[in-house]
C-alpha cells in the first residue's frame, strides 16, 4: 500500500506531468538535453534527484523496481530510493536485474542484457558534455545547436598527445544517431557499448541542471575516438575473485588491513548470480 | 454546465494517468507499435484513447489548439474542466488534436527553434485506422525497421528533414495509440504490382 500522506510517487501530477512531457520530447530528439523544472525532494542533489524524478513520472504501481549505486543494490542510497518508491508508489522492488521493469542507476549499466520490457533511469550529476570547455549554458547550447564539437574532438586529442591514449575514463562522450554529443552520466567507459542498440528505453534526469534526456532501443550510440586512436572499452584485467567473471566491470577492493586487495564484479546482482549458479572466483571462500 | 462535461475523466487520477503515460511513453519510444490507453470517455468526437492523451498530458501549461470537428462546445467544454488548457491556434500550441485532414496544413506549427527544438507542438491525430496498410520506418526506438499505418507520405518525410527540429506525433483511434517521432525515416511500402 501507498502512504496516503503522499501523492502517487510523491510528486504532484502537474508536476508529473511537466516532467512526461519533457521525456516525451528527449525521446523524440535523442540526445538532446530538454530542459525542465526540477523539484524539491526529500534528499539531497548528490543522491540522483533528477532520476528520481523520472522514475517518479514513468512508474505505475504494476512496475518492479531495482535500484543501483554503482552497480550495487545495497548502498544507503539505492536502499533509500527504494524504500521511498515502495511507500510513494506502491511498486514491488527487487536487486535482480532480470526481475525489474524499471532500472534507476548511479554510475553503471548492468551486466546482464535488458530486454524490451524495461526502462533503465539514470541519475546524472552534469549533464553537459561540453561544460569543461565552456562553462556558458548559452554558449554551449549554441554549440549544440551549430553541431560545433570540434573543441570536444581537440581535448580528447590533447589527451592521447599527453597520456599516448585517451584518459577519461568515467563519462566518456558519445554522439547520437550522428548528431548531438551526449555525456552518458559517470558510468565506466567499459559501459560505453552497451549505451547502443539497446532493447530497453535510456533515461537520463539531472537535478540540480534541470535536464532531461533520452535515448530510446536501438538507438545508434558511438563513443568519440580517432582513426588512430579508437575507443576502447577498457576494464581491470583479472577475473572476479568471486565468481571468476572475465566479462564484468570490476572494482579493486580492499579486504584486510595488510592491504591485501582483490578484484570484484560491481555489478552485484550479476556476480551474486553467478555465485549461486557454482562459479567461483580464487578469493572466494 | 452539462453531465458529459464534468464525466469522462480519470476516476483515479494519479494511477490511470500514470499508465496512460507509460503508453505514451512506449509508443513514442517504439514508433510503429501500437498500444491501448484507457480510462477517459470524452465528448464526441475524440476517441477514449485521445482523450486520455490529452488528460495525461495537457494542463494550464500547454496551449492547445483543436481542428475541425474536435472543436466543438461540448470539447472545448470537457478539455476546459478537466485539463484547464487554454485553447489556442495551432501556430502557438504545445498540443493539437483532431482528424488528419483538419490539422493540416503542418507548416502552420511550432517546429522548435535550433537551441530549443523541444519548442516544438504534439499533433494527437484522431482516428487514426491501425489496419491501413504501413509506411516503413527506420530509426531510433527500431530495430531495423517498422511498419505503421499513416495518413500521408511525404508530410512525415518533409518534417523528418527539418530534424533536430520538427512535429512530434500521437495517432488515436478507438482505445489505441502509436506515435511518430520527428527522428523517423518514412518510405512508401513497396507497391503491389497488379498482374494481369
Ligand atoms: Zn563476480
């Protein structure tokens, strides 16, 4: 049951709708940013309101809910955002993946392949992929406008001239269907391929910018690069010590106070599954 | 004020206008695929599946601006109760509605501007035949390509080359809706050559 203190997932339904309206036309302009009027929510910036936002608008209380935090379900975050559309809206939650109906995510794309049937909502701190060259919203509006992303090309180049390749490796740039330059949110670059092609419907809210954006399936994505220099999808070259993945996104971490580290899937719904299927990792117990 | 204008709305409004909305949603998001929306019986002669669109989508907000037939008391009446949007020609509205032969001609809508191509009206064509024969479409929202039924051709291929800019399209009829993104590439279907 809902709280009746509350409105359906909390928003008011002008609201509500202000903010469909404007994923409407994100998803008809993919990759453009749709300005809309973000509100106040219970928590801070830094805890994804613009994507909550959007799940708020795009939840029916038929939906299952998965929240992540860079690629866990267990951060104070994802908990928090769960438990808050459980009693907004009524919705079922869950950490699989393959279960959801709809994805709200903080610095990750799952693992596991999302079909046709879900939407995947992403909380985006800077929406601007051009802001680090010019901090001017109407300058770079104009960019966008004019299609001048030479500048954007001219860094990334500085880049491989300064590191032999490019460094950035956290919201790396994309352009979409050939036209608008797009920041894909902080997701590991490891992610960048599957931003493409995809079944499922990419939605992206910032908060504190006040910018919507979509990308709907099977959307052509390519991540910025140069002929002699191509993108690539890089990620740590070891297995999950857990669950001895090849083809997962993994963290470093520490587990004891001699330093000893090991290498884990950060998606942990995938590994979790993987576990419980019989694969095991060296550092599993 | 009459019956019919204070009936036909959403009995729960937060609920229903959030699965009409996923509809919407889905529809825009997969052009070609059609989708039922219910909920609303509005006056004649919107059909229930616009009629929601238009409670889902339509507040103080957004101009809207009803063609031909669809702007009748009774409508206007309805819209006025149960959205409050003010009614407007069709060169300032966010939303018009009506058959396809009455929102014409397009040129006479809100494309956007280059900074701001979101500045562009919503055109909720009704009575729309899902069984007409299909265009071809390709495009984001499709995996290689989609077929759908449309009134014209060449209209959706003009607005398509006005891309970023450009119309954005919801099609009624009965308790069905698909809708058409400017991104969409249009082609005739192949024609049936007669052999006699
Ligand atoms: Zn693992």
């Amino acid at each position: 049951m809902t709280d009746q203190a509350y409105n359906f997932a909390y928003l008011d339904e002008q609201t509500k709708r202000m903010i469909r309206r404007a994923i409407l036309k994100g998803l008809a302009i993919p990759g453009y940013q749709v300005p809309f009027a973000s509100r106040e929510m219970p928590m801070p910036y830094g805890w994804g309101t613009g994507g909550v936002q959007v799940s708020a608008a795009v939840l029916t209380p038929d939906d299952t809910l998965k929240v992540i935090d860079q690629g866990a379900d267990d951060t104070t975050n994802a908990v928090s955002i769960r438990t808050f559309f459980e009693r907004t809206a009524g919705v079922k939650t869950t950490t699989r993946t393959t279960d959801a109906s709809v994805i709200q995510t903080r610095h990750r794309i799952p693992e596991e392949p999302l079909t046709d049937n879900q939407i995947l909502v992403y909380q985006v701190p800077i929406p601007e992929p051009l802001r680090f060259l010019e901090p001017r919203e109407s300058e770079t509006r104009k960019m966008h406008s004019l299609e001048e992303y030479g500048l954007m090309h001219v860094k990334l180049y500085e880049d491989i001239s300064r590191h032999g390749h490019i460094a950035t490796s956290y919201a790396y740039p994309v352009k979409i269907e050939g036209r608008y330059v797009m920041d894909p949110s902080p997701i590991p670059k490891f992610d960048n391929p599957k931003l493409g092609d995809m079944a499922a419907i990419q939605l992206f809210g910032a908060g504190r910018e006040q910018r919507i954006y979509a990308l709907p399936p099977y959307t052509q994505v390519v991540s910025l690069d140069f002929e002699d220099h191509p993108f690539e999808a890089s990620k740590a070259d070891h297995p999950c010590g857990l669950c001895d993945a090849t083809d997962s996104y993994l963290d470093e971490v520490i587990i004891d106070d001699t330093g000893g580290r090991m290498f884990v899937c950060s998606d942990t719904d995938y590994c979790a599954a993987r576990q419980a299927a019989g694969f095991k990792g060296k550092d599993a117990a | 004020m009459q019956a019919e204008t204070l009936a036909g709305g959403f009995d729960t409004p937060a609920v229903q206008s959030a699965h009409a909305f996923r509809g919407l949603l889905e529809a825009m998001a997969r052009p070609g695929t059609v989708r039922q929306i219910g909920g609303a019986a509005p006056p004649r002669p919107l059909s229930p599946a616009a009629g929601c669109a238009l409670l889902t989508l339509c507040d103080t907000d957004t101009p809207v601006y009803l063609a031909g037939g669809a702007d009748c008391d009774a409508v206007r009446a309805w819209l006025a109760f149960h959205t409050g949007a003010p009614l407007t020609g069709p060169s300032h509205c966010a939303f018009a509605i009506g058959r396809w032969e009455d929102l014409l001609p397009l040129s006479a809508y809100p494309t956007g501007t280059s900074e701001y191509p979101d500045r562009s009206a919503t055109l909720i064509v009704d009575g729309t035949d899902f069984a007409k024969p299909g265009a071809v479409l390709r495009g984001p929202g499709i995996s290689g390509q989609a077929t759908m039924a449309l009134p014209g051709i060449k209209a959706f291929q003009d607005n398509n080359a006005l891309f970023p800019l450009g119309l954005d399209f919801i099609f009624a009829g009965g308790s069905r809706i698909a809708a058409l993104p400017r991104s969409t590439k249009i082609t005739a279907p192949a024609t049936v050559t007669e052999v006699f």
